[in-house]
C-alpha cells in the first residue's frame, strides 16, 4: 500500500443533466422565481419538458431599480455570440435593468437603461424584450408603460384603475446608445407583455401580445404580423389563441421540427402552460398539461436556443464553483447511462489530448484499506506516454472529465498516490506513464469548501481584462497538489501565460487550473 502523497477531491452537485451525442438545437429559457431572487436558467431537449439549471438557484442577483427586482429577464444572442439581457427593475422604475454576458454565468456590470426618464408622469416599465434585427443589425428594445392621460380611454376595473398600457421602444448598435423613445405599438386596448420571433418560412415576424383590459377582462394572448420591423406592427391583433383562461408573459419558440410553441404563465392557476401551431400560426392547439414540464414556481422569462457547444460551456462552469471534497461514495454501481456517457467523454479526451484514460468500474482494490476513502469501486485510469508536456494534459483532460461528470450528477475525486495499483486494471504499455486515478461514483454528501489563495497571490501583471479575472478566479476553485495552489497566471497587456514549479504533480495540477481558466474566461 503506498502511503497518501497527493490527493485532489472533488464534490460535485448533481444537475441531471445527460448531454446527448447531438443535441442540437439545446433550448434554454431564462425566468424568475422570486421577484428579487434574479435570473434562473432552464433547458430542454424538445421544448416540452423542461429541468432547472444549478438545481433552480439563481444564478444573478438584481442591483439595479428602485426596488432591485429581476422580474421578467429577456435574453437574445446577438451576431458576436454575446447574449443581452434585459429585465422589469422595479413595479414604478422609469428605466430598465441591462447586463451582457459571454456564456450565461459570467456576467458583465449591471446598468440602468433610463427609457423612460423623459417623461416625468410615467408610471412603470414592464417587461422589456430585447428582438435582434438581423437586416438593420439593430436590436430592439420593447416594454409596456403607462402615461395617464397619454392614450386612448380603456374602462378599467377598480383594482386596476389608472393603469393603461402602451408598448414603447428603443433601439441600439452596441448598448452604449440609445435612440430616443418611441411608440412601438399602439392599439385601442391596454396592451404589456410583447414578444417577437422571426418566421423564417414566411419571412415575417410575429408579435405576441397580451390584451390586459379589465372591464371586460381579457387577459388574454393575441397575435400580429409584419414584414418588416421599421415599418411597425398592425394594430388589428387576432383573436385570442389559447383556452378561456387568463394568461400572460408569452415566450415563443420555433422548435426544430418547424412548429411554433408560445409559452405562457397561467399566474391565476398558478402554473405555466403551452399552445403550439404547426402552420406557422394559422391555428392553435392548447398543449396538454400531462405534456410539459417545468421548473418549480417557474415565471415570467423568454425561450431561445443555443448551440451543443455553448450549452457545454454552461454546464462546465455551473460545474465549477459547485466543487467540494468527495471520498465517500454510496454502495450503488454507476448506471449503464452514466458508463456509456463516461465511456464516449474519455474517447474524445483521449482523442483530443493524446492520451490513454481508461474507466474502470466495479473493482474494489484500487482503495481497499485507503483511510477515509468508502465504496470507492470505480475510476478513471490516467495514462499517457512519457513526454514533458504529458502531465499537464492529463491535467487538463482529465479536469474536463471531472466537470462533465459533475454536471451529469456524478461525483468524483482526483487522486495520484494514495491508492492500490491493480496490476490488472492499471497496467500500461512500454513508453507510457501512469500518473493516477480518479475515484467516480455517487457521492454520499456534497463535501466542504476549502480554503483558497487571493487573486493576487497567483496573479502578475495589471490592468486585467474582466475575462482574465474570470478566468483566475475560477483556476482557484480548482484542485490542486495538496490544496497548495502554486500556479502562476500572468497578462502583459497582450497574452496570458500560466506556469508553475516543480513536476509530474504540480504540472497536473497546473493543467487542471488552466482548464477552468479556459472555460470561465473563454480563451486559452
């Protein structure tokens, strides 16, 4: 038995996400829980069933509004793959809530965008939507806000009395600057919660639009068309296009079959519903309740898609921050699914990182009589051939293994020294260097936070851009050679370069670091 020389452990928080070989179009949807709780993440594989990102935790908090709400988050992806995203600050706010973000979890400073500061008498800024118009290369900001006096007469009840909406907009290149603010959409009804999606088959764009007048209720989801999005939208909306229900907050979706789904909260039952036209919004089904899914007390927010790449980028740095000390594990052999999942991540890791990694399972004498380690029957061999640069790309390979596993609700445990070598299992050909283990399973608590070095102390340089910030402070939530972090990231103004002493260990732990460095920052 060899004595413990080096031990990285990892707890990983179980987001039950599979990842499937081609998941192409993944569909994502941003949403609130708590009016100040901020954004939530949610994703789907055929726009029906959808699961909570980061087990439904919110994943940025509102600082912006008079109230600091992150009420109805509206998120589109421009050209440049930056994702945009605005939200309702406040029930009074006469500006909106706006961050920009590479990758869904590293966001930039919030900010208000002041739409409505010109006009003194303005009541509110509701639900802002953000639409990307691909021929003027303009976005489109939209949201409802009522003027007394400003629009035409609408009988209220008394609950609602004073409140009249109209849609107004503003536009931007580069979310620096604004065009003055304008009139969007002005029908003879009370009118919030508008949303646009492009139909490409028909080459128009399609609003949704909530009819919110109280005496008679309405409250209800009505749509129009038009060809071109300077040119405005007609005023004559269809009828309503979903069951004798109130609903509000619609969020349309064009899935990869061709058939539109429109989301919607049904807040007097207290649940989110769905109605889906397959003739390009000619006609409407109301989608079965047995059908969906969604997250728990899921509201307000819109649908859009992102690519298997970007989804892979989200799911490794929700990953991140969630890992803990593991070496307990539950007495349960891993899943077929999770072994054919292990086996197809290790067959592109060794294909990308030239190396040999191995998934053993099921063998209990790699950690039979290893203090403090339990049910540890299943690892991943680390192999590759000698060479100065091998162990740092078992690091960094490696890493990439512990994170996918982590997202897919395994738990696992880096490990090099403080295990038996099984002859059998941990043989290598000539040439080729083993370099250790990692302990994979399900773990039987979530671990403890350890202890970190500052920014500064792993740092060198100045004037950091925000993507190496992000960047370092994740290499600090990596594992390292006995917890001692003693890598170096540095940035002369035009390139990072990391680096650290020593060899096999602390090179592995070097190219662990880098591999978060790379998925936070976004760079290598």
């Amino acid at each position: 038995m060899k004595k413990l020389a080096l031990l990285f452990m990892l707890a990983l928080f179980p987001l039950n996400v599979l990842l499937a070989k081609n998941p192409d179009p993944v569909y994502l949807f941003s949403y609130f829980v708590g009016e100040a709780d901020g954004l939530h993440l949610a994703w789907s594989s055929d726009g029906y069933h959808w699961k909570p990102l980061a087990g439904n935790a919110s994943l940025l908090t509102p600082q912006v509004g008079e109230d600091k709400l992150m009420r109805d988050p509206s998120i589109c992806q421009g050209p440049d793959g930056t994702f945009h995203m605005v939200w309702t600050s406040s029930w009074h706010d006469r500006i909106i809530g706006y961050a920009s973000s590479r990758d869904l979890v590293h966001w930039s400073e919030q900010k208000a965008i002041p739409v409505m500061m010109h006009e003194p008498d303005a009541g509110n800024c509701w639900a802002p939507e953000l639409f990307y118009d691909a021929p003027s290369e303009t976005y489109y900001i939209y949201w409802a806000t009522t003027i007394p006096g400003r629009h035409s007469y609408v009988p209220v009840s008394e609950n609602e009395k004073g409140l009249n909406h109209r849609i107004y907009c503003t536009t931007t290149k580069d979310f620096e600057t604004f065009s003055p603010t304008e009139m969007f959409f002005n029908p003879d009804f009370s009118v919030i919660d508008a949303a646009i999606v492009r139909d490409a088959a028909a080459n128009e764009l399609i609003m949704f639009v909530k009819n919110e007048n109280s005496s008679p209720a309405e409250k209800n989801i009505r749509i129009t068309r038009t060809d071109d999005i300077r040119k405005g939208f007609p005023t004559d909306v269809s009828a309503p296009i979903h069951g004798k229900y109130w609903a509000e907050g619609p969020a349309p979706l064009f899935l990869a079959d061709g058939s539109l789904i429109v989301y919607f909260d049904r807040y007097i039952d207290g649940k989110y519903g769905a109605v889906v036209s397959r003739d390009n919004g000619k006609s409407w089904t109301d989608v079965p309740d047995e059908d969906l899914s969604f997250p728990e007390g899921m509201r307000h927010g819109t649908a859009f898609k992102v690519s298997a790449k970007q989804f892979r980028t989200i799911q490794m740095n929700l990953a991140i921050p969630q890992r803990h000390s593991i070496r307990q594990y539950k007495d349960e052999p891993l899943s077929a699914e999770h072994i054919a999942f292990l086996q197809e991540e290790i067959k592109l890791c060794n294909e990308e990182g030239d190396l040999a990694l191995t998934l053993v399972t099921g063998e209990p004498e790699a950690f039979k009589g290893i203090g403090h380690f339990s049910n540890a029957l299943n690892y991943i061999v680390l192999a590759a051939k000698d060479a100065p640069d091998a162990a740092r790309r078992v690091g960094y390979y490696g890493e990439q293994l512990v994170l996918m596993a982590q997202a897919n609700g395994l738990n696992t445990c880096w490990v090099a020294g403080s295990y038996n070598k099984v002859d059998r299992t941990m043989s290598v050909p000539e040439g080729y260097k083993l370099y250790g283990v990692i302990s994979i399973g399900y773990g039987k608590d979530s671990g403890k936070v350890r202890t970190s070095k500052s920014f500064d102390a792993v740092t060198e340089g100045s004037d950091f851009p925000e993507w190496f910030v992000d960047g370092v402070e994740a290499a600090l939530l990596a594992p390292t050679a006995m917890n001692r972090q003693t890598f170096t990231f540095s940035w002369d103004g035009k390139k990072v370069k990391a680096s650290a002493p020593g060899q096999d260990y602390e090179q592995l732990s070097l190219g662990i670091a880098e591999y978060h460095f790379d998925i936070a920052s976004g760079r290598k």
